[in-house]
C-alpha cells in the first residue's frame, strides 16, 4: 500500500535530503491506535518514530508489539505520513 511507503527506518531518513525542499513532505500527521483496549488518534511531528508515538500516547513502548499491514514494526521505525497502527500487549511475568 502507499502509506508502507512511507514508513522508513532511521538508517534509511538520509535519502529524505535528497528530496526537493518543496516536497509534499508535512510537518505533522495522525497516528490512530488500536488495539490493547486502545483507540485513540494523536497528531505528532512527521517522521518521528513509533518510540516516539507510544511515549506521546502515555503507552510504555516495552509494554507493547506495534504492527502496521499484518507486520511488526521496530519502535525506530520512522511514520511520514497518516497511518493506523495495531497494538499488541506483551505478556511478561513468571
């Protein structure tokens, strides 16, 4: 799909300066989280991480899996667009 496009991990953010300065590129987008009981949207600065995203949603980012189209996502992982991810609760304990 489109939106995986434009995810991109941090070792790959360079080739963003490549790009033209008046590229469609915008300063924030939303991010929806569902799952875990959760679904809530917030707006966040573009191309921030989903560490990033968790910690801004109040979600401890070692609590949870984050997938996006069925696939696990690094918490490096870098969001440049609008997108829905899942959330799935990790079960620790003995």
């Amino acid at each position: 799909p489109p939106q995986y496009q434009a995810m991109r991990t941090r070792q790959q953010i360079p080739d963003r300066q490549d790009r033209d300065k008046d590229d469609d590129l915008r300063s924030t987008m939303r991010v929806v989280l569902t799952g875990a009981g959760l679904d809530t949207e917030i707006e966040i600065d573009a191309g921030s991480s989903i560490h990033d995203i968790l910690v801004k949603a109040n979600i401890h980012p070692s609590t949870v899996i984050v997938s996006y189209d069925e696939k696990i996502l690094p918490h490096n992982t870098s969001i440049d667009d609008d997108l829905t991810l899942a959330l799935i609760i990790v079960s620790s304990g003995g």
